[in-house]
C-alpha cells in the first residue's frame, strides 16, 4: 500500500457474530485425538525435542526437483531408454564390441553416447533451474525465537516444528502455523490464498483467546505449550487438533492455522508455532512430482521407429536368408574360400547358424536406416525453444517483473498443436479488478458511462459490418456506412474509448448524484439510505494513505473495495472502526456541513457462498436499529415485504440491462427493527451461538434466516470486471488460425453473450444456436421421471435440428456459436447424449457454457479431450478452475492454481 499505514490495535471480536466463530473452552470441548492419522506431537518453543526419535520431524528445506546427485544417472538413463529409438541404437552398441559387428564399436557407441549425453544436459540443466528455484525460497528469512525472548533471522530451510516465529505484513508463511496473536489485540489476521486456491479474496484467520497476551517478542520468553494433532495431509481446509497450554485443553480448528505460501496481508505482525515443515506442510502434501511427459510427435517417431525397424528387420531377413542358401548350396563349390576348415559363421553344414549371425549383422550395417540425428536435432531445437520463451520481451509482466518461465521444454511443441481451447471468464478473459459503474436506486437508473464490453461489442459489430459493406451494392453500402458511422458514434462518444478513470475501482459518471447534487432528486432520502448501506455494510479495514490524505480499503472482496471507493466518492467517506462502531464521514448533508456520523455493530451476519448475501444490524444516533443486507437479486427478491416490493419491478428491468452489459450485480435492502423484537431475536440468536454440539452452525443459519425476512428493496449496484489488456484481438488472432476456443463461466446468458461479443469470441453474422431446457414444474408433481424424459428429449430434439441445420449450411464461409446454459448442460453431458452434444459442438467455431459448476467445467473438458482425441488447453485462475486443468491435455493456472505442477 503506497504510503499507508494500518491503525494496529483493533479489537475485531465483537464484529464476528456468525460463522466466524472464535473456539473456546467454554462452547466446544477439546477433540479426542487417537488412533491413526493423529498422533502428531509438537512442544511449542521447544524445537531439539523433535531431532529425537520416535518424533524426528522432516526439515522446511523443500525440492520440486526430478533428480538430485545420487538419482540423476539411474532415472535419467530410465527416462532416455523409454525411447525405442534409443533401445535399438543400445543393443547395436552391445553387439558392435562381438566379432559380428560389420565395423567397429566406437562407431557405434559414439553416436548413442552423444545424443544420451545430449538429452541428459539439456534434463540435468532443466532441473538445475528448478533446483535455483527452490534455494530462492529456502533461502528467504523469517524471525525466530531464539531465547529469552529475542527473535533473530533464520533462513527458511533451518526452521524446525516447534519454533515461534513472527511473520510480518506481506510476508509468505514458511510453514504450517498455529496462529498465537497478531498486531490485533483480539489476534485477528488477514491471509491471502491465492498460491493455494487462485482467489484473491483475504481470508480472516482468529487466534485462541487464551494466546491473545502473547502479543510481543518479551512474551515469548517462558512460553510452552504441547499440540497434539492429525498427521500431514493433503486437506486444505480441514484441521483437527488440541493445544494443552498452562494445564487447559483447548479444541483448534482451520481458523487458527496459517498455511505454509499464504501472505499475511493487511496485518502488521503475527506470532505462530510451526506443526508442519517442508514436504509435511499441506502446500507440498498437494505438489505432484514433476512428472515425465512425452508429447505427441515424440510418440509418433517411437510409431515411426517401429515402421522403420520393421522394414529393417524385413530386408535383413531377406538378407539373412539368402546368405543361409548360399552357404549351404554354393559355398562347398567355393573351394578358395576353404569350406571345410571354417568356423560356425560360415560352415555348410550349419546353414541357419550363418543365417542367424547373418541377420545380426544386416540389422547393424543396414542400421542407417533408422536416424539417431532425428533425436539429436529435436533435443537442440526443444532448447532453443525454450530459451526464446524465457528471453520473449512479449511475455515479460512489467508490473511483477516476472518473465516467462519454461520449467521444461517436453511438451513445446504441443502448444503448435492445440485444437481447443477452454478458458474461464472471471480473472482469465477479464481483470477481476471491479469498478462501480452504475446503479439503481428506487427504481431511478444513474451512471451513464457505457461498460467495456458494450463498447466493445459495438467496436466489433461495426468492423463486421464493415466487412459485409464490401460486398454489397453501392446503394447498400452507403446504409452500411451510415450504421457504422453511428455505431463509431456510440463508441467515441465524450472521449469514453479513450478514457481513463482516475480512480481505483470508480468509473461512475452522472451528474445527478455526484457532488451532493443528489439532495436534489425527489428520493433523496432513499438514496442516503443506499449511499450509507455501501459504507457500513462490509468487513473491510480502512487504511490512510498519507500522500492523498484519503482513505484506502483491505477488504475481503474486489467488490466491497469498489462499494466503499464509490460510497467515498459519493460524499459517505468509512474512515474508522473500533470494538463496535464504524464511522462515516458524510460531506454532503441537508445543514450545508460535513457531519461525522457513528454506527455502532450490533451483529454481523456474513457473506457466505452459501447464504449468497451478508447483513449488518446497526444502531444510529438516533437509536434507531437498522438491518442493512446486500446480496444476490434472487436471494433479496425472495425475502421482500409486500410493501417493499416498490421498485421491484424497475430494479429488475435494471438488473437485466446491467447483466447484458456484463456487469456484475447485487441487490441492497433494509429493514427497520423494534427494540423488543430485536432483543427477542439476540437472545435467540446467543442462545444458538453459545449452543454445544456439530448443529451449532445449522442452529445460527436457522436463526438469522428468521430475521432476514420482511425486507424493503432500496436498489441495485453494478460493477464492470473489465477485460485483460488484448483478450479481443488475441481471440481475433486464435480464431483465424483455426482454434476452437470454448468459454466456461457461471454468469448468466445475456452476460456471457455480450462478453463473447466484446471478447471477438461472437461477430455479428456468426448464427448463434441457443440450447436451453423446457421449463419444468418436476419438483411439484409426482411425475418426476416423465419429466426429466420430456426435457430430455426436447434437448435431444434441438441438439439434432441444429447438426442438422449445420449440415444444410451451404454458404461455406457461414460460422457457428452454440450457447448453452448450466442447466441444459446437465442432461447433454448424460451418457445417451454427449456424443450428440460433441457433434454439435465440434461443428461450430464458437462455444459458450454459461451458468456451469466447477464439476461440469471439467466433464466438458474430458468429454473434448477424449471425444475429439485432439490437443486441449484449458485456462484458468482460481480453485473452481482446477478440475478442468487437470483434466486438459495442457493446463495453464493464472496466479499459481493448485493442482497444475507440471502441467
């Protein structure tokens, strides 16, 4: 954060009332630990104790190597004689040193020696890099306590399980932690996961409250304590362990363990003992070993060698046996060559022994017939492939500072061969960097800046019709021009193609509401309401940025940060939290003065996948309590009042028009609440967090539902992930070269049509063929399976119209999209349909599957693999991507995604 500075002593506790809970002794007993997969045992601040047996626990020194100095020749010689060419040249070598051999050995072992030698250097330099590599991170430095209270710097490598160390902001984890305390005086920290599941989301992670007095390096001084827990494993959200501290229990869970690759992020300092070190921390319990791929053309030479070797062994048998006729029926004649005193290789009377050491030596003289250079000439050209890749100036990420790494050059080649390409949307095609852009409240649309997509599917729409222009008549081409002159129009007007919004996460535009002037509009209170909603409805951490004087965000989200960037720039400025208030700077107010208001938390109920909506229930100066929730449109919808569905009507038709723009959106509501019923509801709401038992969070969820009812709608918000830097013109460019290039995401259809209109992926003139599945009523009727067989073959019904239609196509220059949603996916993908689904899909250049899970990403990608039988590349950036990564022939993980070493 340039220049900032984080307020460091905020006690957060009180803030997390539902499904944050902070462990303690009192609600949940201590976890029976025993039997196998748990019988970890680590004295914390005590590290010598674990250099003894039966404990012994691995070192943090970590290696993604494929070799090391003992194994190298033994696996590299392995891996160079899986090629048949290498075993044929292997046994001529054997035989070149017998007296069969036609010439001698040295022309023969030199030859194979070099290109093993070759492939060897180029293994053995591969993992020198991997090697480098690893000694950058085990060579890294992190503070550890050494005694009496004094922390000292310690390379990653010579970190032991038990040791204290105290990590500080923007700093990676060096090994699986228990997390003691932080700079926060309720032991709250903030943990980004993005090398361990691709979100870019933090992550709160809370100590125990007994650890909280740990908060300083003096502290540490006398600490002891002894965990008992499960053994390494690869789960990643899963923990189960106890911390016997000062003669007390206590239970621990996934909430206090601070994963090895994780950056502490948005917290000045934390303290934590390390459980898991090196190859036992559950990062590297996830890493494949760098695995030994052979690409295609490597197995079609090994095809080919056996063609050739084939006809070899045919010409060496005609050969052979010609040489056993001669000896036996002319050779006698031969009296010169003294037939009666020569040895078994020439001897009459052995015909089939001349025969056989015969063959031996046709294979060898006849042997040039297989090209040992063909290998030479592959591994040289794999090499200087690899080298242009790292030293490409158009690979090279000016804001990292990263260039191109190619850990290994086997599969180069591949890339020149791909035939489908299957890419995510969110954080792949676009930035997953958002900006508030419009909005509606009270059923009043505002914000008049167009959104990317929309200019850009204008852009597109405009160079296509262009494009038809020069076919037609001139008449026709006049009218072609006039459109495209107004389309040019949309897109140049006020300067937007060329504009650049100032500010971080804020390209709003409209007069109406900006600079106070929405104390002007009819529904000015409403509007406050939904201005003060985006300030205190949040998770997020204010931090001062000491050059601009304004305050910028950690939070959670790249939404919530735009909420409250846009709340700011509204004149409703979050500047502070304490143990149970926020305050807003409000600019604008009805008196002409700037007014600095607190709201005090009384619960916060967050956001989950699954609750798809967080609430806030806050009390004002006024005492008035208030319930503020934002969530998704159909979860909000479903829980309206009848009077506070006002602007329902209008804030859908909104909500549908930001959804084609490609914008991403939520609804926001209130409700006002009583002094009696919300004491009612605390107290039921206490009981249930305070319960003992696995159905305590079923018991919360049931009991904030309850008050999440009766809701009034104020409005919506719409923010634009905006597209990667030259996602159109490279999709343009993989298009014309004749790349199948399929979109799997889990926005809607209209947002997932006009973002395949601004990525190039749609033109207008491309036919678009729609499969969506019959609405169906199943659940409310006893005839379920009648049901699902009607739907079925319905899809199958629109799935054979459209190949049919394809067929029918007799313009050849006609191109296809098939656009399906997640739902109608479900039944393609059914054993008694998916070659039909492939048919049709293989058929058309453009695919778009819209509203798919995790799941189906990935059996869409073994269905092309495996039903096309061709090179797939799939694209992806977070831990929903990783199924279909896996399962593509080559996988590309934006922002380190677990599960795509060596991919």
């Amino acid at each position: 954060m340039a220049g900032g500075r984080i307020r460091a002593r905020i006690r957060r506790s009180h803030l997390y009332t539902f499904s944050c809970l902070r462990p303690s002794a009192t609600e949940e007993g201590p976890h029976s630990i025993e039997g196998p997969g748990y019988s970890r045992i680590v004295h914390c601040n005590q590290p010598l104790m674990h250099k003894k047996k039966p404990l012994n626990y691995r070192s943090n020194y970590i290696s993604t190597t494929k070799y090391n100095f003992l194994t190298f020749l033994p696996k590299a010689l392995y891996e160079q004689f899986h090629r048949v060419a290498n075993l044929y040249f292997l046994g001529a070598a054997i035989v070149s040193v017998t007296p069969l051999s036609p010439f001698s050995a040295v022309s023969m072992i030199a030859p194979l020696a070099f290109v093993v030698g070759l492939s060897m250097a180029k293994e053995a330099l591969e993992d020198w890099r991997r090697f480098m590599q690893d000694m950058k991170v085990n060579t890294r430095k992190v503070k550890v306590h050494k005694e009496e209270g004094i922390f000292g710097n310690k390379s990653w490598q010579k970190v032991q399980v038990g040791d204290v160390l105290k990590v500080e902001k923007d700093q990676f984890f060096p090994a699986d932690l228990l997390l003691l305390s932080s700079s926060y005086e309720d032991g709250i920290c903030y943990v980004e996961t993005m090398n361990l599941d691709g979100e870019t989301n933090l992550k709160v992670k809370r100590a125990l409250e007994v650890t909280l007095p740990l908060d300083d390096d003096e502290a540490f001084k006398n600490f002891t304590g002894t965990i008992k827990c499960e053994d390494p494993n690869p789960s990643l959200y899963t923990f189960v362990g106890n911390l016997e501290y000062e003669r007390q229990v206590y239970p621990l869970d996934p909430s206090q363990i601070l994963l090895r690759d994780s950056k502490l992020r948005n917290t000045a300092f934390v303290y934590g003992v390390v459980i898991f070190t090196g190859h036992d921390s559950k990062v590297m319990q996830n890493a494949t070993k760098s695995p030994s791929k052979r690409s295609r053309i490597e197995r079609k030479m090994d095809y080919i060698i056996y063609v050739l070797f084939s006809l070899l062994l045919v010409i060496s048998l005609m050969s052979s046996i010609g040489f056993a006729v001669k000896t036996k029926f002319y050779m006698p004649d031969w009296w010169y060559l003294q037939p009666q005193s020569t040895d078994d290789y020439y001897n009459p009377e052995k015909p089939v022994v001349s025969g056989v050491t015969h063959l031996v030596t046709a294979l060898m003289l006849y042997g040039y017939l297989i090209p040992i250079s063909l290998y030479v000439s592959i591994e040289v050209v794999k090499v200087l492939q690899a080298t242009f890749i790292n030293q490409d100036i158009q690979m090279y990420d000016e804001e990292t500072g990263n260039p191109a790494q190619a850990r290994t050059s086997n599969l180069n080649e591949e890339l020149g061969q791909v035939d489908t390409i299957l890419s995510d949307k969110t954080g792949t095609l676009t930035c997953n960097q958002m900006d508030f852009l419009r909005c509606s409240i009270a059923g009043t649309a505002y914000g008049v800046r167009s959104s990317e997509v929309e200019l850009a599917a204008a852009q597109q729409m405009a160079i296509d019709l262009e494009d038809q222009d020069v076919e037609r008549s001139t008449v026709s081409r006049q009218k072609g021009k006039q459109q495209e002159i107004e389309l040019e129009t949309v897109v140049t007007s006020k300067d937007e193609k060329n504009y650049k919004s100032p500010i971080k996460g804020f390209s709003f535009e409209d007069s109406r509401i900006m600079k106070g002037n929405w104390l002007k509009e009819p529904k000015a209170d409403i509007i406050k309401l939904f201005f003060r909603t985006l300030a205190i409805c949040h998770t997020a951490i204010p931090e001062l940025n000491e050059e601009t004087g304004s305050y910028t965000y950690e939070a959670e989200s790249p939404d919530e940060g735009a909420f409250l960037v846009a709340a700011r720039e509204f004149g409703f400025e979050f500047f502070k939290r304490t143990q149970s208030s926020v305050f807003i700077h409000e600019r604008y107010s009805s008196s002409g003065q700037p007014i600095e208001r607190e709201f005090k938390i009384l619960n916060m109920l967050e956001f989950t996948s699954k609750r798809k909506r967080m609430t806030v229930i806050v009390r004002d100066e006024d005492g008035q309590i208030l319930l503020l929730c934002k969530g998704a449109d159909s979860i909000i919808f479903d829980r309206l009042s009848k009077n506070g569905r006002m602007y329902e009507e209008d804030t859908t038709r909104h909500l549908n028009e930001y959804g084609e723009a490609g914008l991403r959106t939520l609804a926001l509501a209130y409700r006002k609440l009583e002094e009696s019923e919300y004491s009612a509801w605390n107290n039921e709401f206490q009981k249930a967090k305070t319960s003992i038992g696995a159905d305590r969070e079923t018991m919360l969820e049931k009991v904030a539902d309850m008050m999440e009812r009766e809701l009034i709608l104020i409005g919506a918000t719409a923010v634009e992930d905006k597209l990667q830097k030259g996602v159109p013109q490279c999709i343009d460019k993989l298009a014309q070269a004749g790349l199948k290039i399929w979109v799997l995401t889990g926005d809607k259809m209209e947002t997932a049509i006009n973002i395949g209109y601004a990525c190039s992926l749609l033109r207008q003139g491309m036919k678009q063929i729609c499969i969506t599945a019959i609405s169906s009523d199943a659940k409310e009727t006893a005839l379920l399976f009648v049901t699902d067989q009607v739907v079925k073959e319905n899809i199958l019904m629109q799935i054979t119209n459209a190949s049919q239609m394809i067929k029918l196509e007799k313009d050849p220059h006609a191109a296809f999209a098939l656009i399906i949603d997640g739902k109608t996916l479900a039944y393609a993908l059914g054993d008694d349909m998916k070659q039909q689904f492939l048919g049709l899909a293989v058929d058309c250049a453009s695919v778009i599957c819209c509203r798919v899970s995790p799941k189906q990403k990935a059996l869409v990608t073994r269905l092309v693999k495996e039903g096309t039988g061709k090179t797939t590349l799939a694209i992806g950036d977070g831990a929903n991507d990783v199924g279909m990564i896996q399962e593509a022939d080559i996988g590309v993980g934006i922002s380190g995604v677990e599960g795509c070493n060596g991919q």
